[in-house]
C-alpha cells in the first residue's frame, strides 16, 4: 500500500480560500458558517415545518406546534465548549520517508474526454450501446468513460459475453459502471436472457434498484419485430404493438429478505439481489431448469467470498455456474482483492486491476494533537519509541498541522480533541465530514460531544431542514431518539445497526443531501452504505475492542471523495500511544487473499453438496467430484485432502438422513434434504428445525400461540441473543397456563431458569446437548418479542422491555417473515399438510403486524396493518363497518395515517381541498373493496 501523496495545506484550506457554487450534496461546498457568525434568531410567523420536541413523562413525546426558529432557539442552546484550533506546522521540516520527497498527489480528477480518444466515449461503436442508455448515463454523470474502465471493457470476450470477468478497482473507481455495461448490454441484446446482480447488503440492493431503474428508463431490449404484424387488423395491431413494447422494457426487480414484493423471476429482467435471495432463485432455476434464460451474473464486493457467514454462498452459485457451463457470464469485483489472478483461474475468467482513483485523496495520521501524512508513519512510530521521557515527539518530527490542546475537560483525551477538531472544521467549511469509531455507543457519545461544538447555522432553510428531519424522526413509531434530539440541531447524526431502518435511512438521507454536515457511525456504514465525504475521520480504528482488518479500514477510507460528488478528499487516522505499532502495520498491511468458505471448520462444503444434489444438479460419484472440482476449495487444498472432506462431508449427510446412497452409484435427496433445500436453510438448522416439528406434530398446543411465535422465531436471530435471565423469567410469570405449557413442551423448565437468575450464571456452550439446550432457551427467549411484535406492542417498548437495541427488534421483525415462509415450505415439503395450513395461517398473522381481528382488515385496498388499526381506534372495528362506512367518515380517519402530510396542506387551502378529494377517492376504494370481501365471506358462509 503506498501513500505517496500528501499535501501540506488540506482541502479544507484550499477550499476556504474559494467559492464555490455546487449542489448542497454531502462531500460538496455548503453555506460557510462558523464560530464568529452566531446564529442570529428572529421570529417569524407560524411555519409549517415548526415543531416543538416537548420530552414527556415515560419518554413520550409530544409534538407542539411553534415557529422553526422558536424551536431552534430552544434546542440549539449555546455550545458547551469550542472546538480546538488546528495550526499549520512548519511545513518544510515535514520529512518524507527515505527515497520519496512529498508530492502533490498527481492523480488527475478530469477524465479525459472522448476527444481524446474516441474509445472514452460510450457512444462509440465498438461498445454496441442504445442511444437512449448512453443518454441515461450522461444524465447521471457518466459522459466519458475513464480509460481503465474503457480497456476492461474492450478486453477480448467481455462485451459479447464469451468471457468471464474479475477486476479491482479502489473504493469509487468506477467498477459498477463496468458490471453495468456488460450486464444491460447481454440483456439488451439477449432479450430472452435475465441478469442476476448480487449485493450483500440490503441498503445496497435498494440503492442500486434505484440507480439501475433509472438507467434503463426508455431502453428497450433487441426484440425481433413480429413478422404476423402486417396481417392484422388494426383494432389488433394496436394491442400487438403495446404488448411488444412491454415486450421491450427491461423489467429491474429487487429481491431481498423483508421485501414485499409479488414479483417472481418469471416477470424480470435484471434481479438485484442480496446473496441469500440470488442463490435461492439460482436453486429454483436449476431445479425449474429454467436456467438456460439467465444472461448474465453479477458479483459485485467478491471479497465477501471469505466471509465467514455467507460467503459460502457466493462460492456455491459461482460453483453451479461454473458446472452448468451454459452460456452465463460471471462478472465479479470487489475494491479490496489481492488475489484477484487465482480467482480469476478458479472462474476461467479474464482479470483486470486498476489503481485509478478519479478523486484525489490525501492521508493522515493523528497522534497526540498533531497530524502527520500518513506516509511518514513508520517513521513517526520509530522516533515515538526511541523517545526519551523528556524529549518531545514534535521536537524530533515536525508534524505537518498542530491541534490545540483543549482547556476543556470533555476535550481533554487528545484523540477526542482532534475528532472534535477536524469534524468542526470540516463543517465549518462547508463539507461533509464521516467520522467512524468503534462501537454503538461510541457514536451516541462522540455525537453528542461534537454536536457541542458545531458552528450554529444561520440559514433559516437549513434550520427548517434539520427541524424536519426532527419531526420525520418524532413520527417513527420508535419515537425520537433523546440523544439525535439534540444533536440534529447541531447538523450531526450518528448512524448504527442499533436504529431501526427508518431511523437510518432518515439520517443518512438528511446526511446525504447536506442536511446534517457530519455523522458519526460504526464500520457497518462503511460498507453497507454508499455515503461520501469530503473528509473520513477514523476514531481508533477498531470494532468493538478488535483493530480493523486492512479490507474494512480501505472501506473506511474509501468514503473519502466520491466521484460526482466530490473533487477531493482526506482521511485521517486517529491513534493512541498504544496502538501506534499496529496503526503503522494497518496502514502497509496488503489487502488478505481471499479463501474459500468451504473448508471443513465452515462446514460449507456439506451444503454445497446437498443443494447439489437436491436440486439435480448432480448424483452421479463422478458428477459430483466434477462439481467439487469447480470450488474454490479444489482451487486452493491439496485435492486429496478435498476429495477427503468430500467423502466425510457426504457420509454426515447420509448419516443424517439427507442423502441416500442409491444402488447406482448415485446420491439422491431424502425428502427431508430436499424440504432443508427448499427452505433455504443450512442442514444444521434443518436438522434442528426437523426435530422440533417432529414433536410439535406429536403433540401442538393448539389453546395458544406461544408454541408458533417459537417455531417462527428464525434461528440466525436466537443465536446472537443475549438472554437477561431476571427478564425471562418475569416473562415466564405473566405467561397463561397454554404459554408455559407450549414452552416447557419445547423444552424450557422454569427451575432452570430460576436457577440462572440465582447464581447469575451464563450459559454453557461446550458439549452438543448444552448447545442445543441454549438454541432452545434463546429462542424462546427471543419469542417473546415475536409475540410482543405480533401483538402490536410498540418497537421501541420491546427493546425498553428487553433491554435491547431496537434496530435488534426490527431485525427480528424482518427476519421472521422469510423464517416463517421457510417453515412452511418445510412442512409443505415433509408432506405435513396440516401443520403447514396451521403455521400459515400465523404466517399471514406476522406479514399483517396486527392481531387475528385486524387481518380480516387489512385484505382491504389500501388498509395496512397502521391504517387498519386506526380504523378500528376510530370506531370502524371489522371489516363489516368498513363496507357499511360512508366514504366520506373515512376522510378524517385516512388524514391521521400521513398527520405530518395533512399539516402541511392545510396552510395551503388548493393543497388542502386536493388532498382531500384524494383521500377520498381512496375512501370510496376502501369501502368498495371492504364491500366486495365481505359479500365473498357471506356467499362463502351461505354455500356452506
Ligand atoms: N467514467 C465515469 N465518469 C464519471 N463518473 C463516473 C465514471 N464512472 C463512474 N463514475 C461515478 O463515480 C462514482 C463511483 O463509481 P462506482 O460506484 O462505479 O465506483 P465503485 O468502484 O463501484 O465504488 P465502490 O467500491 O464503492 O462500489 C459514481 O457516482 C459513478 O457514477
């Protein structure tokens, strides 16, 4: 890794010397407010984004309306402390290490244009495109493409899909745009081919859903004219012509867990997709064999090949691709691969790497309220050790800018100092700035301390923004959250996988449009979310107690100017005395080569095999050392010691009833494999779930719902539950007779419980029986919440109630749809009809969020589970009031779903007069939709 480039005046000088005029976008120029401009309040007339946050008793909040100053004025008190300055260091004494003299960093941020070379431009021949993409791209910023990304593409095979690809390119180099290419353009010209895009994460399926929806808007796929056209009559053509251009639209649909759409792969062209939802629909193409109409496969962050959890699911669909040898192109990339040659052999694919960074970005590293280019950092942490007590660091290595120390006790650790520091000034310039620390409540508190010392804001459109966020938050049925009360106020955020969806992707859209100028967050952003900035601050560099591994540290950085939004950018590394060794190591520390997940400790390789072979792929001995052959694991092991993992790997199936050794040489999937395929879980899990329905077929207790909510409460959740023994058995005591019937039937016994909270034990984990006994005890414990979200209770009172974080209680909310759904493809496919009719019921239960009453409700147009209980709150209690309603009594009741909406318009009478006709409109649909359900129920009643 080199850092040769670093500057001695940082962007943020250089841009405080300038005026810009850009977007207010997050990594671009912002209005300029600092210490010395205080913000000047005046009162305005009543606003409609005014509202005052008013903390109630049992955290309540209340919502009074007041004016966006009033209210600014009463939560952007005056600062608690300032934040330090930084001075420049004597510049020239800055040393760079032997052998490199300091230099500007030289990487250029114009593209060269196709005037340069008629290949940058996508409208050139060789790259076969429609007009009409090119046109989206340059819509979206793309006009010219960088020459790396032009080589790559022109590489024998690529563009007519005969080749596979795996290329690197660092953090915003423009690898998607690639992918993007090659993808559509196969779709485009193969219009009976789909793509397959897959993405890790799901803010990342959601935000490329978006990005590729709009690229393909007006671009129609290569579909052959109908030759009967001529022959029809005119009334017919017209229809034939509108079916042909549906014919032509590239259908984009995302797939991935909590996702409600209908959409199968039979109505898509591109799926994108999270690595569970593209493997799955890979198994089901297989097994359907319809999977001579996939085009075209995209991996994108192919780093997660070696992650610990899923990444054997990426080497497994690249696996069966690679078997099938059908004509699918395997497109895979990642930022942060440093094998990229031997994944490209294992995927017979052609392999690119580019070092091309469009935005220049200058590197820091802090140490004791001094900031030196990271490139002199080997040579700072050698002079740091040969110190004497005496001596001075900055004595013998001049740094190249200097923070005050503060005089402010919150300000005293230099670490914190220097966040505070860089943040302000970064903000007070009018910037975007990341900063990223080491656990959930390091950001709250880092937050809270910065918010401190932000500049006030002086723009009263600013303020009206930050003072809508607060009220979007306000209405979130988690309630605000006390510490973004008042740090919102002050531009600052924080962002972690505690907050629920809602809450994150509020925040990181206000951060994102400039609203909040800096955000504090854990490494999960940095590779969850597509955030930019002008400058990365890295608080400590570590994951709860753990250093980052130098992949998550150059995701890390990689926010740091983003092409498009930004035309430079800076990182900086804080670091303790402590950590310095290991901070210079991280730095020169080469990206680790990526391994295969199918190694025996992962236990991978087993449901490679079973999936296999369940889905047909293969049986044979010899088809399925074929299959093996196409692992990475072949790729990377002795192949006798593959071929012996194989062996065991295939009699631990048989020897749990998965597979059947046939007489010919041939495996076959019991229907006990097969229902584990199906429903997308591991074989362990499987197995476990199979245990449990096999007792529960035996004897269900059918007078509650306790034992369901357990059966449905999804393993991967139970298993990173902590259990608060004092909680549960609280919950215990307020369980009715069926509950703790159904729960000892699992195998929950209250003494044992009891016994936990006594002696304040935890539980063993060691032998296989106290594993599966605390599979048991977590997942009942993690049912409770089920319950409790099942029956309405708020998420933020489960997560008090718990004491858990609530995005924990989304999480669980989200997973137990897919969970469920799975239990009951297993029931369905062990032939178990009664059982399965029994848990869909429940099922539907879960997807509605609302009590048996409701669901009858919310079969109705436009009634989801909030509406259909606001309904019922006010007096229109099933769904025989709604289709005996007068639309217009429902007016008042649609008007509270959307308050904020509602407020809004009525300071605008036309706006207020529309939205009601709307409203009603929508009404009318209700209670004609309500009437035509309720007179199917009574037909249904009289026939029977
Ligand atoms: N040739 C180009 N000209 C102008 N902008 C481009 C070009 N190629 C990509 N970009 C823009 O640069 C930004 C980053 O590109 P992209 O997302 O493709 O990078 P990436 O390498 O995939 O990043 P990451 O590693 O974060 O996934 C995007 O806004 C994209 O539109």
């Amino acid at each position: 890794m080199s850092f040769k480039s670093h500057r001695f005046e940082t962007s943020i000088d250089v841009a405080r010397r300038q005026q810009y005029h850009v977007a207010q976008l997050a990594g671009h120029k912002r209005p300029l407010t600092t210490e010395e401009q205080p913000l000047q309040l005046r009162t305005e007339k009543r606003g409609h984004t005014g509202l005052r946050l008013k903390q109630q008793p049992h955290d309540e909040l209340h919502i009074e309306e007041s004016t966006p100053l009033e209210s600014a004025r009463a939560s952007a008190h005056p600062n608690r402390f300032t934040a330090s300055r930084i001075h420049p260091g004597p510049d020239s004494a800055v040393s760079a290490p032997e052998g490199e003299q300091p230099q500007k960093n030289t990487a250029s941020t114009s593209v060269p244009g196709s005037s340069q070379n008629p290949l940058f431009s996508l409208a050139n021949s060789k790259y076969g495109l429609p007009a009409t993409l090119i046109h989206n791209f340059a819509t979206l910023g793309v006009t010219s493409i960088y020459a790396w990304q032009a080589s790559c593409l022109l590489a024998r095979g690529l563009l007519s899909g005969e080749r596979h690809l795996v290329y690197t390119a660092p953090t915003g180099g423009g690898k998607s745009m690639v992918a993007d290419v090659l993808l559509l353009k196969r779709i485009i010209e193969n219009p009976t081919r789909k793509a397959i895009l897959v993405l890790p994460y799901v803010a990342l399926v959601q935000e490329k859903l978006k990005w590729m929806r709009r690229i393909v808007e007006g671009v129609e796929k290569n579909v052959p004219p109908d030759e009967d056209d001529q022959e029809e009559s005119k009334g017919s053509m017209f229809m034939r012509r509108r079916h042909q251009k549906l014919q032509k639209q590239i259908r984009v649909t995302g797939f991935f867990g909590g996702s409600r759409t209908t959409t199968t792969w039979a109505d898509t062209d591109i799926a994108i997709c999270t690595i569970e939802k593209a493997n799955s629909l890979l198994n089901t193409a297989i097994e359907e064999c319809s999977i001579g109409e996939l085009g075209v496969v995209v991996l994108d962050e192919l780093h997660m090949l070696d992650d610990e959890h899923r990444g054997y699911l990426l080497e497994l669909m690249v696996t069966k691709l690679l078997l099938l040898q059908q004509d699918i192109q395997i497109v895979g990339m990642s930022a942060t691969l440093s094998n990229t040659e031997m994944l490209a052999q294992w995927m017979n694919a052609r392999f690119f790497i580019s070092t091309y960074r469009p935005v220049p970005i200058d590197e820091y590293l802090v140490y004791e309220n001094a900031i030196y280019p990271a490139a002199t950092s080997r040579q700072l942490f050698q002079t740091a050790s040969k110190l004497t007590a005496s001596a001075s660091l900055q004595d013998s290595l001049a740094p190249h800018r200097n923070i005050e120390p503060s005089e402010y006790k919150e300000l005293t650790n230099a670490a914190t100092n220097a966040m505070v520091a860089l943040a302000v000034e970064t903000a007070s310039a009018g910037y975007g700035a990341l900063v990223f620390c080491g656990s959930r409540n390091a950001c709250q508190v880092h937050a809270a301390t910065i918010a401190e010392a932000m500049p006030h804001v002086e723009d009263k459109e600013e303020l009206d923004q930050r003072l809508d966020l607060l009220a979007e938050l306000t209405s979130l049925a988690c309630g605000l959250d006390p510490v973004l009360q008042h740090t919102i106020i002050k531009g600052t955020g924080f962002h972690h996988a505690g907050m629920t969806t809602e809450e994150r992707e509020l925040i990181a859209a206000a951060y994102d449009s400039g609203v909040l100028k800096v955000l504090i967050a854990t490494c999960s952003l940095a590779a969850g979310v597509n955030l930019p900035a002008r400058r990365v601050i890295i608080n400590g560099a570590r994951m709860g107690r753990e250093l980052v591994g130098p992949a998550m540290f150059r995701q890390m950085c990689g926010r740091a100017g983003r092409k498009g939004k930004d035309d430079a950018g800076e990182t900086y590394l804080i670091c303790i005395k402590a950590d310095l060794e290991a901070v210079c190591d991280l730095l020169d520390a080469d990206m680790p080569a990526i391994e295969s997940s199918l190694v025996p400790e992962k236990r991978g390789l087993k449901r490679a095999l079973l999936e296999a072979i369940a889905t047909g792929l293969v049986s044979g001995c010899e088809a399925i050392k074929e299959y093996v052959q196409c692992t990475l694991l072949y790729r990377t092991l002795d192949k006798k010691l593959v071929y012996n993992i194989m062996k065991s790997a295939l009699q631990e199936l048989a020897d749990e009833e998965l597979l059947i050794f046939e007489e010919d040489e041939a495996y076959k999937a019991t229907l006990l494999g097969q229902a584990v395929v199906a429903s997308a879980f591991a074989p362990e899990d499987g197995l476990f779930v199979h245990e449990e329905l096999k007792r529960a077929l035996q004897a269900f207790v059918m007078d509650g719902d306790m034992q369901v909510f357990y059966m449905f409460t999804p393993l991967q959740v139970a298993t990173s539950t902590n259990i608060d023994w004092q909680i549960f058995r609280n919950q215990l005591d307020l369980l009715d007779e069926s509950g703790l019937r159904a729960l000892q039937f699992v195998g929950v016994q209250p003494g044992f419980v009891n016994t936990m909270v006594q002696s304040g034990a935890s539980l063993k984990e060691t032998t296989p029986e106290q594993i599966q006994k605390a599979r048991i005890y977590r997942r009942a414990y993690t049912a409770f919440q089920l319950r409790d979200l099942s029956n309405e209770v708020p998420l933020s009172t489960i997560a008090r109630r718990y004491r858990i974080p609530r995005g924990t209680v989304q999480t669980l909310a989200q997973q137990c749809h897919g969970f469920a759904a799975g239990i009951v493809k297993f029931c369905q496919r062990m032939n178990w009809g009664m059982m399965a009719a029994v848990l869909d019921h429940m099922r539907d239960r879960l997807e509605a969020g609302a009590r048996a009453d409701l669901l009858e409700m919310a079969q109705v147009a436009f009634v989801k589970s909030w509406t259909a209980r606001l309904l019922r709150d006010n007096g229109f209690r099933n769904l025989h009031a709604l289709a005996e309603a007068e639309p217009k009594d429902l007016v008042p009741v649609l008007m509270m779903v959307n308050p904020r909406k509602t407020q809004r318009n009525q300071l605008y009478p036309t706006e207020t007069e529309r939205y009601a006709a709307k409203l009603l409109t929508k009404a009318e649909t209700i209670v004609a939709s309500a009437n035509k359900i309720w007179d199917r129920e009574m037909q249904v009643q009289i026939e029977e």
